[in-house]
C-alpha cells in the first residue's frame, strides 16, 4: 500500500525511478470541500501529475488515485508504454489522495493544521478528485478509474458515486468493503501509531519514527513464506532498525488521517450495508484483481463484488501477499491492457 509498508525502503525505491521523465506537479483549488461526516476541509487542494495527451472527443482520460501513502510523484514509474498503464494511448491524472502530504492534509493545511485537519473518508477522497476533474480539468467522462490498494477502494468507490461518470474501474488488490479482520489490522495499525511516545498526542516537534506500527503493517505486507525466503535470520536485525528509522518525510498526522479513512471504506454504507445492492448501482464494466494470499487487504469482499457485477476477476496466487500485483506486473499490465481496450 504505501512506503510505511514496505517500510521505508520500497517507496524511496519507487521514487528514484520516478523522478527520471515524470510529469510536473500540479495543484488545484477546489473550494471548500464538504465531508460526508458534516465537517468541512477549508480552501481544499487537490495535488495531480498528467500524462500523455487528451484526445479530440476527451474520451481516453484515465484517473489513477494513490494508494495508501503514495504520491502521484511514485505513480510515475507505473505510467507509460509497456507499463500498467499506457500513456501513449491514455491522458492518464495521477492524482494524489487526501492526506498524501500534497494534497490538503494535516500537515500542509495553514487553517486547520495537525489533528485539528478534520477526518475524512475514502468517499470524499472521490469527491475531492470529481471536483478536480469537472471544475478544473473540465473532464465531462472517464474512460477509467484505476489503482491499487487504497486506489483500488477509490476505483471501487467511484463506481458507487458516480456510476455514469467512468466506462471502466480497475481495482487491484483494493476492497469495496473491509472485513473483520482487515479492522482488526488497520486498528492495530492505528493504536499503534498513537501509542508512540513520540506522537505526542499529534502534536510532535520531529516526525515519530513509529517503529510499532511499521512492524504491525510489515507482518501483514508479505506473506510468512516471503519474508521467511528473502529475509534471512542473519538480516532480521538490519530489517527491523530500518523499520525502526521511520519516514523521512511522511508526516505522522497524515498517516493517522489516512488510516482512518481506510477503516471508513465501504461502498454498501448508503445501501444498509448490502453489496448486493450496491452493486445494483454500478454501471461501469469493471476489472477486479486480488491476491489470494494478501493478509493487508482480504481478497474476500473484491471477489464477491466481482461476481455481483458480472467483472472479470483475476485472482493472484503469489507469495508477495499484498505486493503481489507488482511481483506479478507483466500479467497485471497485460491484464489491464486488454480490459481498456476491449
């Protein structure tokens, strides 16, 4: 999902190979922007990268939102030919998600800064990025939503919000709806973010290194195998100080507000709770993918979904766990290639 779960080293990883040829980092205001708990984030902006170029019908747009942690600058290494999504042939928005540290988040936000930044959800993240496309990037449709881990909940949420907005959604290894052991995760994750003495009730002078919290979101990363495979005894001691070294420049506040937006994620909320029918709502034709051994996002409710909506599902069977999207791009991209296309 993000760089605190791979903990450090992925993300750093991913952003090296970004910065070679990626696009210029934009930012937009989109007002106030209303959450759906009836708090409100004031003079909201919105972070986004664009890619390749816009036809004449405006109809190859394609939105890909950050997964947990990610910025749009990260996205970059997964944007272009022969990757996960083309921009040859797509005007693809990297766009970043609340909380992300670009976009309006604790950290950047002069009027409501630290933990006085409200809470918000994986639904008003799609508001946010609906405002950005109609009233900035005046984009009337998508041709798809696409992305993975908390990108893929946002794909699953556009379909639900705006259900006539995009032709496609593309979920990998995200979830329409978390289960009992995916709160259990996130609300371990969670306490133990702010049961770091170096939290300090949020209101800290240097970033945490919160050293429990990377442990927690690492058992759940990998599968057991994995790491028992490329992580020796001999080396644990050097994977756990790198965990223990925190983000360099993660702010600790955003990842609180982040997660909690997480745990809000569920497409059925405004349906009683039914997937059933909020599937009924959806219009889009829809491309799921999980990895059947992922133990930070269960792969149960995707599958499920999936069915409802008649998706073509792909189901993963790797040890990466999580990660097995990106341990398995060649037939993720080649997956997503057809879909768009077809």
């Amino acid at each position: 999902m993000k760089w605190s779960l791979t903990l450090g080293l992925l993300l750093l990883t991913v952003l090296g190979q970004a910065t070679r040829g990626e696009e210029q980092q934009r930012l937009a205001s989109i007002g106030d922007l209303k959450l759906e708990s009836g708090g409100v984030i004031r003079d909201c902006v919105i972070g986004y990268r664009t890619f390749g170029g816009l036809d004449p019908g405006k109809s190859n747009a394609v939105l890909f939102p950050t997964a947990f942690g990610w910025r749009s600058a990260a996205l970059a290494s997964r944007i272009g030919p022969g990757k996960l999504i083309d921009s040859g042939k797509y005007f693809v928005i990297a766009v970043d998600s609340l909380g992300d540290g670009v976009s309006s988040s604790p950290s950047n936000s002069k009027s409501q800064p630290g933990l006085g930044f409200p809470e918000f959800s994986i639904r008003d993240m799609v508001n946010a990025e609906h405002k950005l496309l109609v009233g900035t990037l005046h984009l009337p449709h998508l041709r798809a939503v696409l992305g993975f881990s908390m990108g893929g909940m946002q794909a699953f949420q556009w379909a639900v919000s705006y259900p006539d907005y995009a032709d496609k959604i593309v979920s990998i290894v995200g979830s329409p709806q978390l289960t009992a052991y995916d709160l259990l995760l996130w609300r371990s994750a969670l306490l133990a973010l702010e049961s770091d003495p170096d939290w300090k009730q949020g209101q800290y002078s240097r970033q945490p290194a919160l050293h429990l919290m990377n442990m927690v979101q690492a058992l759940a990363l990998y599968t057991p195998e994995y790491v028992a495979v490329h992580t020796p005894p001999r080396e644990y001691q050097k994977f756990e100080t790198e965990l223990a070294q925190g983000p360099d420049d993660l702010d600790a506040n955003d990842t609180l507000r982040q997660i909690q937006a997480m745990l809000s994620a569920d497409v059925a909320a405004p349906f009683d709770g039914s997937l059933q029918r909020a599937a009924t709502s959806v219009r889009s034709q829809a491309l799921v993918i999980v990895s059947r051994h992922d133990h930070l996002m269960n792969p149960r409710p995707a599958s499920d979904f999936a069915g409802m909506l008649h998706a073509r599902l792909i189901e993963l069977d790797s040890e990466c766990g999580h990660r097995a999207h990106a341990c398995e791009m060649k037939r993720v991209g080649a997956a997503v290639a057809d879909f768009l296309e077809n």
